[in-house]
C-alpha cells in the first residue's frame, strides 16, 4: 500500500496537497459503484432494445433527451469562457478555463454517450454524416455536437499532458506545446459550433407544428427557441462553473479561484440572464397572442393539464429567471457568497426547468382534439443510465482535480477555507 | 407529382369492427408482440373510438381509424429525420418510410401531429409455424426502427408490374387497392387519386361533408375524412379559433 501511494503521489504536481490515496479511493468507490450500475443498465438497453425503458410510440423521446438538452446547456460555460478570455480577451477568467474545459468535455461525451443509448440503432449514427437531411435541426446538432467533442478533446489533451510523469517525455511536451497555441483558434472554432448546436438544440421542438405548446415562429429558418437556448445556455453556463468551482472547494477544503472570480461569473451570469428573460417574455407573448391561436389552439388551456399549470410559466420566468438575475448582477447581493451561489444554482435550476417544459410537457399535452393527456415515468434503466453519466462526471473530475494543474496556484499560495 | 393518392373515409359507415386493422398486419407483416402494451404496440391503422362527452341518451359515439395522413406540405416527418430516411414519392405524393435507413432516433414520431408513426421496440416474432403466412412482398422490419403506413407500397409495385407487363406506363387503379380498404365490409375507407379530378374520391374529398384533422397546422393531409355530424366534424380542430392567420414556412 505504501508503494501505492509512493507511486500515486508522483503522479501529482509537486506542491499540490491531495487527499491520501485511500481517501481518495473512498471518496471514488460509490462512483465507481453507480457508474458500473449505469453501464450495466446501458448494456441491458443496447442488448434487449429500448423495451427496457418505459418510453412509448406517444412518448418516444423521455428522460434522456431532457437530460442531454439539461447537460448541454450546463455545459456552454466551456465554449463561452473559452470566447471571453481568447476572442474577447478576459483574462481574468483564465482560473477557471481548465475547469471549464473538463466540465464542458464530461457534459458533451456524457450527452453523446447517452444519445448512442437512445437510438435504436446506433451502428447506424454514421448515417447522418453520409445522408445528412439539411433540412433537419438533428442534423445540425449531430454535426455541431460532433465536431465540438473532437474540439474538447484537443482542449483536453494539453491538460493531460501537463501531468506531472507525462511531462517527463519530451515529445509530449513539444506536442503540448505545439497544441496549446491552437487553442485559441480552437476556442473559436468551439463558440462557432457551440452557437449553432445549442440553437439547434433549441429548434429541435421548435419547429414542431406538430406540437402547438412547443412551435415558435421566428427567423429566417430558425424558431424564436433557437435564439433562446443559446441565450439561457450562456447565461447559465458560467452560473454552473461557479457553482462547480464552489463544490470542489468545499469538496477540498482549498480556495482554488481567486476570491473575486465567482462575482465576476456572477455578474456575466446575471448580466445575460436578464436579456435571456426578456427576450423569453417577448417570445412567450407572440406565442400567446399570435403563432399557437393562428394553429386553432387556445394557449392558455395547454396550463389546464395538471400538474402543469401556469406556474410552471411563473417559475420559469420569475423565480428561476428574473430573479436570480437580480441578485448576481447587484453588487449588493452578489457580494454575499450564499446569495451569490444560491443565485447561480437558481439560474441553472431554471435553465433545468425550461427544457423539461419544451421536452417533457410538450410530449404530455395532447394535439389531436380526442386525445388525452399523458404521463410517463422512467424506467429504473433509464435513471441508472444517466446515473452512470453523473458518476463519469464526477470521476473524471476528481481524476482531472487530483492530476492535472486544473487550477493553477493563487497568487500568495493556496488558502485553506477549511479542513484539508 | 403525376398522382396524389389518398383516401376518404366515411366515418358514418365506420362500424368499428377493426378489419382494416387486421389486413394491415397481415399485408405488412405486422407481429403480433403480446407483451406490448396500447402505446407499444405496432398498429399502422389503428380505429379510435370518439364520443361527443355526453352521457345518456345524448351521448353519440363513432370510430376514427388514425393512419399516416401522407401530408404533402412541408411534411413534418421528413423536414425532421436527420438521415433522410422519410421522403415523399413525388410520382405517388405518399410518404415513403425507409426502415433499412432508419437510426431509430424518433424524432419523426415526436414531430407527427397525428401520432401515425410506431417505433419497433421489440423484435419481430411470430408463433412456429405463423411466419409461412407472411407476405413474401413486404420486408419484416427489424428492432429499433420506426414504421409507418405506406399505403400499401407493395401493392403499388404489383400494379406498376402489372401496367409494364401490359405495356402501359400508367397503374390502372384497379390493380392498386390498400388492404384496408380492400377488407372494409362496409366500404367506409375509399382510395383514389386526389389529383384527378374524375376519381370519385377527389369529388368525395371536396364534398360539403369532408374534412382533414388538424388542417390549419397546414401540413396539407391527404387523408380525408366525411361525416354528416356536426359533433364529430368538431373533432376534426381544437374547439378555439383564434382569428389570426400565421403564414409558415
């Protein structure tokens, strides 16, 4: 065990202070547990079919396409800090970009992974690149989506290779070297695709005529959604980023960003948050007044359907929008930390609640004038599934935190805020 | 587009009885899959039952059969399908499903206003010895893909066999009749070709009596369907009328 721990230990940046390898072990085996949980539950699916989860012809898309709209939006702060701090040049965001890296690059691998899950046939993903419908917003996605993984990945690998025993070989190091000027041009590349898939994402229901509660008019190709998901998805992002970056050091028991840093995110956050709300009330008037009456489909009786009522639209707009809004962009709210992050985890509950409306209650309500109002709860495969997801998450945190420079050192040495 | 096929079903002579369902699985070699559920199941025609929501002596009730409508503008299930694995027959204006192309994603499913389109969440089987009445002219679908009535494609391609053996370029519509309709003991469910202005269904679809479901989301089906009761042509739109025109596309 000594030996163990010798040999972890080289593998951590010298002048790092890391849990002991048991420690660390203990913190990883319940992950380890819901990730092997996930994968099995995975395999059942890909093995029996889709049988295995309690989606259905009226139902045909559930907990995991929520899901991956969630984690995708959650994770736009990779793309977006990666735009403020190399094309629009916001230094002081550079502590949390590696962060931003790895959070970005759990939540778009853990999507597509889930979306492979999802598909009937998944040996069949190809086919999109190969019979691309342009006409299709799933395209787009698969497109963009695709692209920007391979865009984390080389934003991942100079991380990688800053590891303390990979450093030691010298072609890593030139190839590090040699990547890590790229990353800027990476970064635009990344805000290029980043702005369209998560757009498409948001057209994805958007274009449903099919679907009066969720189709929008809008421009040009694009349904109102399209805007709107990219706006919450950047407003949110680096909302996520702090509260992550707030969560792994209350994990450690360090401070690993600079003090001010998460009143910064805060202020973008908020800043963003309130353009988001009021292009959402906009978009949600036309809806109510013209796009869903010119379909023959009265709009306030979409909130008749309980549970879903129109508090839901409430929620969404006041409690989880303008309001966590309020209170990151005021200095004098912001300024307390636990107003701070209960306003970032606000903001992401809302983004949370917004594609659970487009995707789930759009699937509930009923079109056809004899049909009824439906209901759908997951099946235990398709919750341990995306448990898997989280658990990969958390494990490729903790394994990136306790190996790689993912912060870099604060200036005056690190502080303890408690504990170890 | 040289024909527009559809259908025209008179929902006044539909008795229920479900035939039409029953030649739709046994043309298109639908399985029987007795562990589905009513909303796993695969039944590309499938009759509902309708009521006015009355009770007692005023309470009316008829049977819709819901199949794909073929719609013809900006058809939501093939802008959808990121693989273009949906297209519509510009020869036949019918909404061709290619299952051999299919991911399985079921985007379309999500995108169909009339919910027409059953994804196959099991494979297929059939009790020993019921596979030697398949019909040899329709593939079996295989799991994880969406299937869809396709008017009785294969029917069509006997017709166009029939025409070029004869020499003609044309079908003769007699030679192309669709299960359900062929089965219908009371000729509810009528077929013909919508762009030809003497086909008595063209003249049946533009009667006072024929309606569409849902035409003002403007997708253009062409699946029609004819009652002379003012409850049951209520059905055929949401009960508001907003007096707003939104122009699409």
């Amino acid at each position: 065990m000594a030996s163990a721990a010798l040999a972890d230990r080289s593998w951590i940046a010298r002048g790092e202070e890391r849990a002991s390898l048991p420690r660390f072990l203990l913190w990883l085996a319940p992950w380890t547990l819901l990730l092997a949980l996930g994968v099995y539950a995975a395999g059942l699916c890909l093995y029996h079919g889709l049988n295995q989860t309690n989606m259905d012809n009226r139902f045909a898309f559930g907990l995991w396409i929520y899901l991956d709209l969630s984690i995708i939006a959650l994770g736009a702060g990779a793309f977006f800090t990666g735009f403020l701090v190399y094309i629009l040049k916001r230094a002081e965001l550079k502590p949390i970009l590696n962060t931003a890296v790895v959070v970005g690059l759990i939540c778009y691998s853990g999507a597509v992974a889930i979306l492979m899950v999802d598909v009937g046939q998944p040996l069949r993903a190809w086919f999109t690149f190969w019979h691309p419908n342009t006409h299709s917003m799933l395209t787009e996605v698969t497109f963009c989506i695709s692209c920007y993984l391979l865009v984390l990945c080389l934003e991942y690998i100079p991380l990688l290779l800053r590891n303390r025993q990979l450093r030691k070989l010298p072609s890593f190091l030139v190839f590090e070297h040699q990547l890590h000027k790229l990353v800027p041009v990476l970064a635009g590349v990344g805000t290029f695709l980043s702005f369209f898939h998560q757009g498409s994402l948001g057209g994805l229901y958007g274009v449903l005529r099919g679907r009066p509660f969720a189709f929008r008019q809008g421009f040009f190709i694009w349904p109102s959604t399209f805007f709107l998901f990219i706006l919450s998805a950047i407003a949110t992002g680096p909302s996520f980023l702090m509260l992550i970056a707030a969560a792994a050091e209350k994990v450690s028991g360090r401070q690993l960003v600079p003090a001010d840093l998460p009143r910064r995110l805060g202020f973008i956050s908020g800043v963003l948050l309130g353009i988001y709300v009021a292009a959402k009330c906009v978009d949600t008037l036309i809806w109510l007044n013209v796009t869903s009456p010119a379909e023959g489909f009265a709009p306030w009786e979409f909130y008749t359907y309980k549970p879903f009522g129109t508090y839901l639209l409430f929620a969404e707009i006041v409690l989880f929008g303008l309001l966590p809004a309020f209170l990151l962009t005021f200095r004098k709210t912001a300024g307390r930390r636990g107003i701070l992050l209960t306003a970032a985890a606000m903001a992401c509950g809302g983004v949370l609640l917004n594609r659970f409306v487009l995707t789930v209650q759009t699937l509930a309500l009923p079109t056809l004038p004899f049909d009824q109002f439906l209901q759908y709860t997951p099946s235990w495969q398709e919750l341990a599934s995306f448990g898997g997801v989280l658990a990969y998450g958390v494990i490729l945190y903790s394994l990136s935190y306790r190996y790689l420079p993912l912060f870099a050192p604060l200036k005056g040495g690190d502080t303890h805020v408690s504990g170890n | 587009m040289s024909a527009r096929y559809g259908m025209v079903i008179d929902l006044d002579r539909c008795t229920g009885c479900g035939s039409c369902m029953m030649a739709c699985a046994a043309e298109n070699n639908v399985p029987p899959l007795p562990q589905a559920t009513a909303r796993t199941g695969l039944t590309p025609l499938l009759v509902r039952k309708i009521s006015n929501k009355k009770e007692g002596a005023a309470r009316r009730e008829a049977f819709i059969p819901i199949m794909c409508m073929h719609c013809e503008h900006e058809t939501p299930c093939v802008r959808v399908c990121p693989q273009q694995a949906v297209e519509v027959d510009r020869a036949t204006g019918i909404v061709m499903q290619m299952p051999q192309r299919c991911l399985g994603c079921r985007y379309c499913m999500t995108a169909c206003p009339y919910h027409a389109r059953y994804f196959n969440w099991w494979d297929p089987a059939w009790p020993a010895g019921m596979e030697k009445s398949l019909n040899p002219g329709v593939a079996v679908r295989m799991r994880g893909v969406v299937e869809k009535c396709n008017l009785c494609h294969a029917r069509y391609h006997s017709a166009k066999e029939k025409a070029a053996a004869a020499g003609r370029r044309e079908i003769d519509l007699a030679d192309y009749v669709p299960a359900c309709v062929e089965a219908c003991p009371t000729s509810a469910i009528r077929f013909g070709n919508l762009a030809d202005k003497n086909d008595p269904v063209y003249r049946e679809a533009n009667s006072p009596d024929a309606f569409r479901l849902l035409a003002r989301l403007g997708t253009e089906p062409k699946v029609y369907f004819k009652s002379k009761e003012a409850w049951v042509k209520a059905l055929a739109e949401p009960t508001f009328t907003g007096k707003t025109e939104v122009k699409h596309g």
